[in-house]
C-alpha cells in the first residue's frame, strides 16, 4: 500500500524509520514538512530522504506541500501527524476532509479533529468506502480501539474508567512519595520535560476529558463535545489529602469514565486503593474496560512519546493494509 | 458463517448464549455433548436446544457425536471446547486435526493440544487455508494474541513476563495480607473452589509453564515444549520470605516469563516492588508484553472463568469471520 505522510516531527520520522526497517508491505510515496514536499509513485528512498530532513530540515522541495500531496493519485492512505491546533483542529482538519472525500483512508494521531468532528468525519469515511483510524490519538501505545474492536470483540463495553494523563499522573504520584506540594511536584514535572510551560490543558483535566469525548464517541457512537464532560482537575488536591488517603492504603489519581448508562463523562481527582490496577507510577498511562463478558480488563502503558505514537500509527496502518472488513 | 461446537459444558453453553443473544453474524449448525449430538444444516434452534440440555443432559440424539459432526459439510468453523486429557491432548487434538483436514477453521479453548502439537497443527491450518486461534487457552479473557498481533502490529516483541495462574496469585495475596502460612491459604483456596483437590498443576508451576509453551511457540515460532521451561512452584514459599519483603514495599509472585534472546522460558516465584503493574490481588492474571516501540504494555483480568473463556472464543469466531487477511 502507498503511504503520504503529512507532518514530519519525531513521530512523522518514527514512522518513515519503521516503514524502511521492518517489512510491512508499505510504501512511502508522498511526505510533507512545514516548507517542503516530495511526491514519488515508485516510493521514496527514506534513509536519503531523512538524511536530507536531517542536514537542512527540509524533506523535500519547497513549494510542494499538502495541497499537492493531497491532490495527487500517489497514496492509498494518508497518514496525518502535522501540528494542530487544539481548537480548531486545523489544518489537520482539512487535510482528513481532502483524503477521506477522496475515498483515500487516514490514519491520524492528532486529537483536535476527532474529539471537534468525528461524527462528521466517521460518516464521510464510510459514505467513501475510506477506513478512519486515530489509536494514537488516545493513550500513546496503549492499544485501547483494538482491544475494544479485536480482542473484546462480541463484548458489550460497560463502562470505561481510567488514568489518562501522564502529566496529573506523575504530579500525584510525587505528591504522595515524597510529601511534595502541588506546586513543587508541578515545577519537578516542568524541569523534567512532563508539563508544559502552561500546564492548565493538562493539569485542569482538559486533555483528559478530550480523550473521553474520542472515546465515547468512537466506541459508543454518542455525539459528544468538551462541554459534556463534568471536569475537576487536580490543582486542589492538596499534600494532606493524599497523606490521608495513604494512612489508609488509599491514595490520589486524576480518574477519567464514561458511564453510558447513566450517560456520565467526568473527570475528577478520585481516593482509590493503592493495590487496584489502575494505580500506576509517575507517566504511566491506564484504563479499565468493563464488559459483561470478559469482566473488567485493564491496560497499562507509555501514554505519550513519539515512537510509542509512532507505534499506534502503524497498528492502525497494518489493520488497514489486512483490510479487516469492517468500515470505520 | 456456520459453527460446529464440540462440548457443551460452561462455556459452550456461553458461546451458544452469545451466539443466540448477539447479532455476530454467526449460525450454529451443530453441536456435540458426550453423550449426544445434532446437525441441523440450516441452524439449530438454540434456546429450544440448550432447555434440552438443561432438561435431559443431552443436547441431541444420542448415537450422533463429534465424528459425525467432523465429516459433514454443515460447518465452516469448528468450536472445540471439549474436555482433554493434559498428557495426550486427546480427543481434542484429532478433532482438531481432522477439522483442519478437512479446511475447516478451528477456534479452541484447549490448552493441551497447542501446548503438544502447536507446530504440526499450524502448518497443517496454513496447509489448508484454514485459521487455528487459541487466546482462550492463555489467560482466560485477557486478550493477549489479539493485543500483540493487531494492537501491537509492526512491534517486535523483546519478553513476555506476567502472573499466568490464579491459584498460585491467590495463595500468595492470602499470604502476604493476613500472615497465612502456605498450607493455610491452599485449604482456603480449595475451599473456594480456587484450587483442585490435587493441586499439583498450579502450585507446582506447570499450568504457567503450559502457557509460556503456548506463547513461546505461537508468537515467535518456536519449537518448545514443557521440558524447556526451567520451572519453580510457590510451595516452597514462606510466610516469613514474604513478611520480609512487605517490609521493604515489596512482596512475591510466581512469574513466569520468556526471553527470547536469552533462549529462556522461566517459572518461579519473584521479589518484585508492591508497587509493579503485575502485583495484582487474589485469582488475576497479569501480563507484560515488551516491544521496541510501544515500550511495555501491560494487559490485567481474569485468568479463568466460563464466561471469561467464551468472551476468548468468541473474538476469535469473530477475528474469522472478518477474514482478517493473515492465515494461522
């Protein structure tokens, strides 16, 4: 199958290496940076062209970019790792809109489209005969859309709860270990690469809740927004709560769920026990799936990082190629 | 697509319910007991069959039996969830192999017949068009094929290690909580029905080694049986050993765990941190699954269980019926 790649950072490069390195019958016939482009139907030579992104940070000729790419006949499926913007999802937006009403399938990791629009996207892949695949867009590698499709296929999926932000994760995680404030543990979290300048979108419950609208929308084909999602986040929790809950063998996470039946999505600081499953250390990633079949299973992960994105990625582009059957 | 189910205890009686209850796409067209059977071509009423069953212990007439059912033309997938001997694999493994003869899909909760035969039943499936799926034989309802070969696709796998058995969890979690010797918390999972009256194949090891044979075979086609896995039961584990570790947030597990870089398949009980993804509580299984992209993902539920394992089969009935592309 013919791959066009939009985006070119960490995991755009991740990817391109496992497409040259591993034999999974995929082509790359088309990429694009921010200020150059390169279409080749026969396939480009990778290894030369990261080596070129490498010495002038351009992957092709400028003046070629996604317009072309997505214009052209060169690709079967176009995968979408450029930078978005939250808000608008653009122009990743687009990009996907152009592809799927071109019958081409897409696999994306970008949030912004699938949590503003999936309803809308969802329907122009199928009425294309296109497949939409976004796992990268949920918890890093933890594979949660295959688990739920594949591997607990003929499962009612009864609720769904877990720790989906590395960045809460790792702030409670040091609060209680070492007694640390919220602002101490949140300054550690900067220092280390774990929180942006401006936390808020991360530390308010805001990315988490985005990940539940994908996931109540993709899973249970609710028609959901950010502004159905109850959010608390986790600048409240204070030391002595969590030293508290400790004395118990409890402790703190930031807990997203979706509870269809009582048509719930909420995220909140939550006082669990320290020995169930979904306490996990520092940027770990974790979610709980109940069904009425196969019980509650869990699973637990990086939930952020490029190569893991990048391996979430080529899952979603490998089903593609296998053509498993099912329309997105 | 048409179902012969061979066995009709627990969990053919789950598969039936979920055949009967869903919307899978799926027609049972026989189906055998020990001591009866039917084929009905044109699909069996289930709920009229399984109220036989419950009724008069037979599911049809007796005289028709699982010979019968393999030479006929009524089925496309054989569901093989008879009882088996451990040592032999019979009489599941010739059902099996006559199935896959005869090009006949083949979904099977039987531990024993993969553990023996994996690498002649595999190419006898490939020999033949025809698929061979096992994930109810390791792991219960814990997705662990489906996650490495879709979730995880284009992933090397680097080692498997996790909590196989539930028995063995059981004890230990007893021991470690409440000070229980070894001898008191086998009384007290036997009373649970937790562990058999001989409970030799847990506590000794041999159920997880079966796994890792099962897993070391199938996912990087080796050639291993249980004499290659270096093998330590828990019933030389202490309450003392343990009270020890608690001491220092650790505690102990029987875990077992294959590298296959270092050519190791390995059972037995580890000092690991409290606070490890795979110290889970009482009968759950957990396990780890490394790999160079998405890092370690690590997959929790319940190891056993009727229902559990009819959840197994039934994603694999479902894997097939969506015709996924790869052959066994």
């Amino acid at each position: 199958m013919r791959i066009a790649m939009l985006g070119l950072g960490s995991v755009g490069k991740g990817i391109a290496r496992a497409i040259l390195e591993q034999d999974l019958g995929l082509s790359l016939t088309a990429v694009a940076d921010s200020k150059s482009g390169r279409i080749e139907p026969s396939g480009i030579d990778i290894a030369s062209m990261l080596e070129q992104k490498e010495r002038t940070g351009m992957c092709g000729t400028p003046g070629v970019g996604a317009a072309d790419i997505l214009a052209s006949d060169a690709y079967d499926i176009l995968i979408e790792v450029s930078p978005t913007n939250a808000e608008t999802g653009e122009p990743a937006l687009g990009y996907i809109r152009e592809a799927l009403s071109r019958g081409m399938s897409v696999v994306t990791s970008n949030k912004g489209p699938v949590a503003l629009d999936y309803q809308s996207l969802h329907l122009l892949a199928k009425e294309h005969g296109a497949y939409l695949r976004y796992e990268a867009t949920v918890c890093g590698a933890i594979p949660i859309m295959h688990t739920i499709e594949s591997g607990l296929a003929g499962n009612t999926i009864t609720k769904l709860y877990g720790v989906f932000n590395g960045t809460c994760n790792y702030i409670l995680t040091r609060m209680a270990e070492e007694g640390l404030t919220y602002q101490q543990a949140l300054l550690e979290a900067r220092e280390l690469g774990y929180a942006e300048a401006d936390p808020t979108y991360d530390v308010k419950g805001i990315d988490a809740a985005i990940k539940l609208v994908i996931l109540a929308n993709a899973v249970w084909g609710m028609e959901k927004t950010l502004d159905d999602v109850e959010i608390t986040g986790i600048d409240g929790v204070t030391t002595a709560a969590i030293a508290l809950a400790e004395e118990q063998d409890l402790t703190i996470r930031l807990i997203g769920e979706i509870i269809p039946a009582e048509d719930v999505l909420r995220v909140s600081p939550r006082i669990i026990p320290k020995s169930h499953p979904l306490v996990v250390e520092e940027t770990l990633n974790a979610v709980a799936i109940d069904t009425e079949m196969a019980g509650e299973i869990t699973l637990i992960g990086k939930g952020a990082g490029s190569l893991e994105t990048a391996s979430a990625v080529i899952s979603d582009l490998l089903f593609i190629r296998d053509c498993h059957g099912r329309r997105s």
